[in-house]
C-alpha cells in the first residue's frame, strides 16, 4: 500500500511539473534553435490585433512547416479562425496562407525532423514534457509575397485546396 501511495505521488509530481514546465512555455516561449530555424508567427484575431509568437520554422525545399507541439497554443487556435499569417523568418517578413495538415504522414515528417535537428533523447524528454501532446502540423503557403507564384495546394482563387497528397512535401505552383 505504502508503494502505491509512493507511486501515486511521484505521478501527480511529475504530472504538476509537466503542467508547470508547459506553462512557463506557453507564457515565455524559449524557443532552442539557431537563427537559422527560428521565425516569428504574426496571427491576427478576431479583432484584428496582432499577436507574435517565436516558434521553430522547418524548411522543406522552399515549403514552410511550423507545428504546434501542445495543447495551450494560441496561435494555433488563431491560424485556424484566421489562416491568413506573417511569418518573419531570415530577415524577411512575407505574408501566408496557414493550413494545418493533419495527417499522419505528416505529423510523422515533421517528428523525424525534430528528432534530426534535436537528437532522438531530446525529442521523447520534451515529448513526455509535454505530455504527448498531439503534434499539429501546418504548411505555410505563400500569399502575395512573391508576384506570380501561388502556394502549393492552392487553387486558381487562392484558396487552399484539400491535401490529398499522401506526402507532406509540396513545392510552389508558378
């Protein structure tokens, strides 16, 4: 009985750190990655006013992913009521179309990049920081920035059309 109480303990003390650790993130946002991966997230609410949030940009040959990796993200709420972003990343701040793609294809991309930037350890410690909380992947297609190119898995209005790729990897349609 004793073991149990010990062990129940310890659960809710990992539990109450793991929240804890998951809030300091969510209220700071430390971002640990170089300038060279790291961009800031212009969304915009319901209101109109600009929020900014410093997250991890991945580069997949000329396509942007970002993800959300917990449940208490605001930008992710916001990108989702509002898709039209801006993104400063290496010193430019161009204009995007957010669109989450919830695929496991996807997800399992965006985690073999972690784990290939980070370090496999690395990736399951913040993994189970963060409770396993579900990773969001989005693409960031581009929007008026470049004259001429349309995001890839845009439609003639611009609008974004259904991924139906089975891989995550798009390029820009001229």
């Amino acid at each position: 009985m004793r073991f149990l109480r010990s062990l129940a303990l310890a659960v809710v003390g990992f539990v109450v750190l793991a929240l804890l650790i998951d809030a300091f993130v969510g209220v700071f946002q430390p971002v640990v990655a170089t300038e060279e991966t790291e961009g800031v997230l212009r969304t915009f609410d319901e209101k109109g006013d600009v929020h900014e949030s410093r997250l991890v940009v991945f580069d997949d040959d000329g396509t942007l992913w970002i993800h959300s990796g917990h449940y208490f993200r605001g930008w992710y709420h916001r990108l989702v009521d509002n898709p039209e972003v801006e993104l400063l990343y290496r010193g430019e701040l161009r204009s995007y179309r957010a669109v989450p793609v919830d695929t496991p294809e996807t997800e399992a991309f965006i985690q073999n990049r972690i784990k290939r930037n980070s370090g496999e350890l690395r990736f399951h410690l913040i993994r189970t920081i963060l409770l396993f909380a579900d990773m969001k992947p989005v693409r960031l297609d581009p929007r008026g920035s470049v004259p001429g190119v349309r995001g890839a898995g845009s439609t003639d209005s611009g609008q974004p059309a259904r991924d139906q790729s089975s891989s995550p990897r798009t390029s820009a349609i001229p």
